[in-house]
C-alpha cells in the first residue's frame, strides 16, 4: 500500500523507482488533463453555432485528425509550461484552462449573441466589447453549464490525485525555455501553413460561403491562432502618422445644405453588367434588343463604367469601397468611418436591405460597423418574402417593391433618407445545359451548348433586372419627393468554369491592354434624377460621367450635387483627379492612360492619401475625430 501511495501521491519516503514512477505518472496526468481542456474548447467551438446540429460537427472534427491535433495542441503545451513554472499541478491546470476555455467561451457567446466569430484582431476592440456587451444578457445554456461543471471536475482531479510535483530548478527552467521554443518553430511552421491549412477543409456539415461556419468547421484554437497576425495591420510604405493626421486635418467636413438634403437610393447590382459591349453579342439582335431599356435609362442620367477590382466574386469590395471611399480594406471588425456615418451626421436616416443572408461576408455586423441605422436581410425580413434559393434566381421585383414600401411610408416629418441595397438576383452559377425558351441557340450563333445555355440563363435574369430597375424608375418619376437613385454593377459574372463562355466567344481578357482591362473588370453604373430632384439642384443629371474606382462613386454623386462632403471625400476627389483607376492590382489611369506606375508627383500624392485613409480607418476614428 506504501508503494502505491508513493507513487501517485509521491511520499516522503519514496524510493527512487517510485519517484521515477511518480513523475510519470504526473507527466501522463498533466497531457491527460492539457487533453481534456483543449476537448472543453473544442466542444465549446461546435456547439457556438445555433444553426449547425452541433453533435455532427464535434464528430466531424475526428474526420480530419490535423483539426483535434492543432485544437488540443494549445492547452497541451500551455499546461507543460505551467507546470514547469510553478511545479504543481492543479496551477499548471488553471493556466492552461483559463486562457483556453475562456476565449473558447468569449467565442461561443460572441457567436451566439452576433453570429460572429472571436478573432485575435477584436483584442482591439475590448472597449467596444464592453459597451456592447451591456445591451446583450448572456444565458447559461446546457453547453456552459456541461464545461463548467466539467471544469471543476478536473481541477478537482488535479488538485488530490496529482500531488508534490516536479523537483529541480533548472529542470523546470528548461522545461519553460523548451515550451516558448516549440511555440515559436509550430506557429509559423505549423498553425500559419496555408497547406495544412487546406488540407483541413472540413465542409462535412458546414457551408464553405459562411465566414462563421468557415472559422467553425476547424475547431476554435486553430483557426483563432491563424488570425494572430491580423492583429498588427500592415502601415502602407513609408507610414507617417503625424503627417497622415496632419493632411486629414486640413480637410473639414462640410454640410450638406438643408433644403438639398433629398432622398439618395442606392442599389447594387449582383453580377451586373452589360454584354453587349462585347461586339460579339451586340450583333445578335436579341441581346441588343435586351438591353435597350438600360440604355434609354442611361440616356436619361449621368453613367459611366465602374472599373472594379473584382471578377465573379468578392462583392463587397465594390460595395465597401463605395460606402466608404478606401481603395482598399481588409474584413472590418468594429465602427468605420464612412459615408453612411456622414449622412446620419447630416440628419439623414440610414437604411440597408439585401435580400440574402446576413451572415455572408458577415455583413449583418458589417452594417453595423459602417454606420447603418436598421438592415434587413433573408432573416429578419426577406425570408417571409421570398425563399434564398429561389432569390438567387428572381428577387428583384421584391427588392424593388421593398424600396418603394420604404419610400411610401415616410412623410413631411421624416428626416430625409439614405438607403442602400444590394440584390440577389443572378448570383452564379448559371446552368450550363439547358437553354430558357426563345433564347439563342447553338445552331444560329455557333456555340456550344454549354456556352449557349450559360450565356442565355445569365441574360434571362438581367433581362428581368433590367424590368425591375426601369419599372422602379418610372415609380420615382412619379414622385414628387426629390430623389437621387444610384445603381451599378459589382463585377463581371461568372461565365463558365475558367471563363469557358468568354474564351469561346474570344473576347479579350489580357489585362495588359486597356481593352482586356475593361472587358475583365468594367461595369455599368448611373446617376438618375427625378424631376423633383432636378428642380432642387437646378440642372438634368443627363450626360458622360466618366469611368472611375468603385471608391470614387460617391464622390461622383456629390460632385453632381455640388456637395463638398467630408473631409475624406473631398481629400478623394484630389486624388481622382490625378487617377480615376486605383486597382489592387497596381494599375492607375493618368492622362486617360492605362499604366502599373504613376507620375512622380502622382505617386507621391497617392502614397499620402493611403497614409490618411489607413490612419482614418485604425486611429482617427477610435480617437473621435472622424465621423
């Protein structure tokens, strides 16, 4: 009985067999109980999404083995280290449990309470998260209640059957040093290997286009950890703080004057844009016949072509570039100074609506974020009005009739409005072997019937867009409150895997050349004026607006306003100016020429301006200086 005692409890008296077998015991319980914390936070990780069966993405974790390793890996050696540091047990339990369980548990209710994951970058946020926080009541579900009760059990476990732990100073120093090491040779070589990282694509019960699910699918730990590095933007070259500040300050915010604050609608277009700038498909008859009313309507407004960054997807950059000016953004993950927070600084009411769900690009935050005062999505809206399978195919009647429903319940009362949609309608794929009825055909254009039916299913859905979009106008023209409507599309569309469609078509899609460019990246946009409108700013809103960046288009409607905007925009317009294109490809348009480089003074002037928008967006606005 000694002897056993000896061992796991560690006697005085203990021989050295017994104390040898005593450490192991006390190495084999202390992984035992690194393991059982990193299952704590694990659980926590797939029981944080109320949408997801939790039990089946627990289970799926144990299909990709590399997911438990890198999840349970973090407690493991942080129980090491604590046990190396301060010897006993129970201590080296807490160390591990609280950081791990407790951001596990910040994570679950931060998804449960906003749909949004815990990033390493929100540490940035701690004051906002407190605010936040007040607004919200934290429920103690089955889940939090099962882990803590689990928790104690353990450190229960570690306190009376894990006695007198390890001897030596310098063997504990070592084994501290040891644990620091391995995490500076796994972090990078492990946890930020983008190859590992795929080969852990877990979509067994998860939806790969859903920010949340996507974090989800892998655990808690390992996917926060790759996000440490977000936590340090990245300045532009050469980043001068105190010259940033200094340029944005000589820029002041300028009123929008009371009896010219009208309404401004504004609707993006999923996937728009029109094909028959493309010679091939301007010659047949049809689409040249499907897209005259958009003509007629770009006739009666201000239009141009938005010269994007994108193809086929990534939409919010031209969504956010437009609502905030930056030529450039990362994911946003608390308050941005934007345009929308511009116009409610001005009085304005500040509406959202897409009928889509809010979780993708997490825009349900998102909207948030830029200053929006009410958003409406499939779930907390347009689910009742159309089902988010069938929106992806028809929902622009709906959209546009949610619009006027807004319009109609306002009155003489009402603060004026900024609403801001972006559609559904003719999100890709397209189907590629059956053709709509009366659509072009093999035998008439030569195509393939891939390419044939690709094409027509695309153009049946802008043909309805187009419907919606005139049908909507003529509603505005028959108003006598002033409205402004702004529409473009967001990029190009998908047109068959590896752009099959265009590259039987033969259209050019070489970047080099201005014409590749275009073709590859250029969308339609326009301003339009209701007549009520006109009169207020006492001009037709008829004519060429140029081609420009998605960063510069509401700029483009202030300048038709002869609003100066705030400080920011109007720091933007310079900068238009010198280059209308400011790709993230590195490309630029100066004196009407496409180029990868700019003007000495070009370049120098655009290297402030990122200083000022990256001081804007990380400084300014935490410090209350920038609305």
């Amino acid at each position: 009985m000694r002897h056993i005692k000896n061992i796991f409890l560690g006697g005085e008296d203990a021989g050295k067999a017994e104390r040898i077998l005593h450490q192991i015991y006390l190495a084999l319980g202390v992984t035992a109980l690194g393991v059982g914390v990193g299952y704590l936070a694990l659980i926590l990780g797939a029981c944080a999404y109320k949408p997801l069966w939790h039990w089946l993405l627990f289970k799926s974790y144990f299909n990709h083995p590399p997911i438990v390793l890198l999840n349970l890996l973090p407690a493991i050696v942080l129980i090491w280290f604590g046990y190396f540091v301060f010897r006993r047990v129970w201590c080296a339990y807490l160390v591990s449990l609280i950081p791990c369980v407790g951001l596990a548990l910040v994570n679950y209710f931060k998804i449960q309470l906003r749909g949004d994951p815990f990033l390493a970058s929100d540490f940035r946020l701690i004051r906002t998260a407190r605010g936040i926080l007040g607004h919200y009541t934290l429920t103690l579900t089955h889940i939090v209640l099962l882990v803590a009760g689990l928790s104690v059990l353990m450190l229960l476990l570690a306190f009376f059957l894990f006695r007198n732990g390890l001897r030596g100073v310098w063997l504990r120093v070592g084994g501290a040093l040891l644990c620091v090491a391995a995490c500076a040779v796994i972090y990078p070589k492990v946890y930020l290997n983008g190859e590992i990282f795929r080969e852990t694509y877990n979509f067994d019960v998860t939806n790969r286009w859903s920010d949340v699910e996507n974090f989800v699918s892998r655990g808690f730990w390992y996917p926060f950890i790759r996000t440490i590095p977000d936590m340090f933007p990245t300045p532009p070259e050469g980043y001068d703080a105190k010259a940033a500040q200094t340029l944005l300050s000589s820029y002041e915010d300028a009123d929008i004057p009371e009896e010219q604050k009208v309404t401004v609608v504004g609707v993006m277009l999923e996937a728009f844009c029109d094909l028959s700038d493309y010679p091939i498909l301007a010659r047949q008859p049809r689409v040249a016949a499907l897209y005259e009313p958009l003509h007629a309507l770009e006739e009666k407004s201000i239009s141009g072509d938005l010269l994007t960054n994108i193809f086929a997807g990534g939409t919010v950059d031209s969504e956010w570039g437009c609502l905030t000016g930056y030529t450039r953004h990362d994911d946003f993950r608390g308050n941005v100074p934007s345009y929308v927070r511009y116009f409610s600084s001005q009085g304005y009411d500040t509406v959202y609506r897409h009928p889509g769900y809010g979780w993708f690009y997490n825009r349900q935050n998102v909207m948030e974020f830029l200053g929006f005062d009410e958003s409406v999505f499939t779930e907390n809206g347009f689910g009742a009005l159309v089902d988010p399978e069938k929106a992806q195919i028809r929902s622009d009647d709906i959209l546009f009739d949610y619009l006027l429903r807004d319009l109609d319940a306002r009155n003489e009362d009402s603060a004026p409005l900024f609403s801001f949609s972006v559609s559904y309608q003719n999100h890709g794929p397209y189907d590629d072997r059956n053709r709509p009825e009366g659509a072009l055909t093999e035998a008439e254009t030569g195509w393939t019937l891939s390419t044939v039916s690709i094409v027509n299913n695309y153009l049946d859905g802008v043909s309805d867009t187009i419907t919606q979009v005139t049908r909507f106008v003529d509603a505005l023209e028959q108003r006598d409150e002033p409205i402004l409507f702004l529409l473009y599309g967001d990029h190009k569309p998908w047109l068959g895997n590896d752009n099959s469609a265009y590259e039987e078509l033969d259209i050019n899609f070489d970047v080099t050349t201005e014409e590749g460019f275009r073709n590859y990246y250029s969308t339609p946009y326009l301003i339009y004026a209701n007549d009520a409108a006109k009169a207020v700013f006492g001009h037709d809103f008829v004519g060429d607006g140029g081609d420009f960046s998605p960063c510069f288009l509401m700029t483009r409607l202030f300048d038709l306003c002869s609003w100066e905007g705030p400080g920011f925009m109007q720091l933007s317009r310079e900068l238009r100016a010198q280059t209308p294109l400011v790709h993230t490809q590195d490309l630029y348009m100066e004196n009407g020429v496409l180029s990868d480089t700019l003007s000495s003074g070009a370049a120098d002037f655009y290297r402030q301006f990122l200083w000022a928008q990256y001081y804007r967006e990380t400084k300014a606005f935490a410090a209350g200086r920038v609305t």
